[in-house]
C-alpha cells in the first residue's frame, strides 16, 4: 500500500515537471525570440550609426589632415616668398647708405681704440650686423688687413637716421719708435664689397707692434 502510494506521487511529480517544462520553453522561446529580434534590431541600428559615425571620423580626419597640408604649403609658400613678396626680410646696409666716421676713443695712454660710427642715410631699415672688413693704409702705400677680435656679433639693425658702431683696438707704443705709420682705414661695412677710405685719426696713438696685433671688433648699436 505504501508502494503504491509512492509510486503515485512519484508519477504526479513527473507529468508537473513536464508540464512546467513544456510552459517555461514556450514562454522562453517566445521571449528569447522577441529579444534575439530585438537585439538584432538594435544590433543592425548601432552597427549602421556606428559605420556611419565611423566614416564621418575618417572624413574629419582626412579634412583635418588635408588642411593641415594646405596651410603647411602655404605656409612654406608664404616663408619662401614673403622676403621678396612682403619685403619682410631686413637687407644689409650699403656702402652707399651710410655716413662713416672714424674718431679716437682711446680709454687712456696705453690703451689705443678707433671707434668707427655708421649712420643710417638710406631710406629703409637695414643691418649692419657683423664684422666690418678694415684694412689699415700705410705711409708707404701698403694696405695690411686686420684680424678679428674674440667677440659674438650682436644683431644691429639701423632704421634710417640710427647709428652704429665697431672698434679698433690696439696697444699704444709711447716709445716714439713705432714702425707703423697709418694714414687711412679702408672700411667694407658687414655683408658688402664697396669699401670706403677714412683718414687716420689726428691725435691717435701709436701702434705698437705691428698691424697684426690691431683687432676689428663686431658692429653694436650706440643706445
């Protein structure tokens, strides 16, 4: 009797597990269904908006990188031209465009220094950057150049009526013996091939040694 009774019950827990069974997989095929549809659907949009975000990234970035070498050619044009274009570049002063003077500016007696100035005459700004070249005239008509001092040319750029500057320097021979006798500097501004003669200054000292031992010093401006 009690077999039988657990044999029923056993039955009864059988056919409502099949019978759940059976409910849950048409509910969750129903379900399952409807989510995988909608899932693809929403799948299917965010790979259309993604593919289309995607290609307005790559066409930005194209536009971006194609401006950019736009602007960076007509950059280069424009930093090629713009010297001759523009007139943007300052052009080294010329011999014709400035008023030199050569006077004495010894510190002391042993000391000697010529301070040679340039005045901008010309109509334009200019430069006068760098070492003049200057060879010094003797009495016997010899030209004997002279060497460059150690110093770094400093940038001078003279708006017209402005003024520059560069040094000859030179131990002062207080013997009376001095073989060195000048009479003229011959002067080639920075950057330039005319050259202009400037008399000796009255009341200079003597050069002691010779013309090797004078030496130019780069052009300054004078404020």
């Amino acid at each position: 009797m009690k077999y039988t009774r657990i044999t029923a019950l056993a039955a009864i827990g059988v056919v409502a597990t099949l019978s759940l069974t059976a409910c849950g997989n048409d509910g969750s095929g129903k379900d399952s269904s409807a989510k995988g549809s909608s899932s693809a659907s929403s799948s299917n949009s965010s790979s259309s908006g993604g593919g289309s975000k995607s290609e307005g990234g790559s066409e930005a970035g194209s536009a971006k990188s194609g401006s950019g070498e736009d602007t960076e050619s007509r950059a280069a044009a424009n930093g090629a031209n713009g010297a001759t274009t523009t007139g943007g570049r300052t052009t080294f002063c010329k011999t014709e465009d400035l008023a030199i003077d050569a006077t004495d500016a010894a510190p002391d007696e042993e000391s000697g220094r010529i301070d040679i100035t340039m005045i901008n005459r010309g109509s334009t700004t200019c430069s006068a950057t760098g070492f003049a070249g200057v060879d010094i005239k003797d009495a016997d008509n010899t030209s004997n150049p002279i060497e460059r001092g150690h110093a770094q040319p400093r940038i001078t750029t003279l708006k017209p009526g402005d003024a520059a500057v560069f040094n000859l320097a030179y131990d002062i021979d207080n013997s009376g013996d001095s073989l060195a006798h000048p009479t003229n500097i011959l002067v080639t501004p920075p950057n330039e091939t005319h050259t202009l003669s400037l008399k000796w200054p009255a009341g200079a000292g003597e050069i002691k040694g010779a013309y090797t031992d004078v030496q130019v010093y780069p052009t300054h401006t004078t404020e």
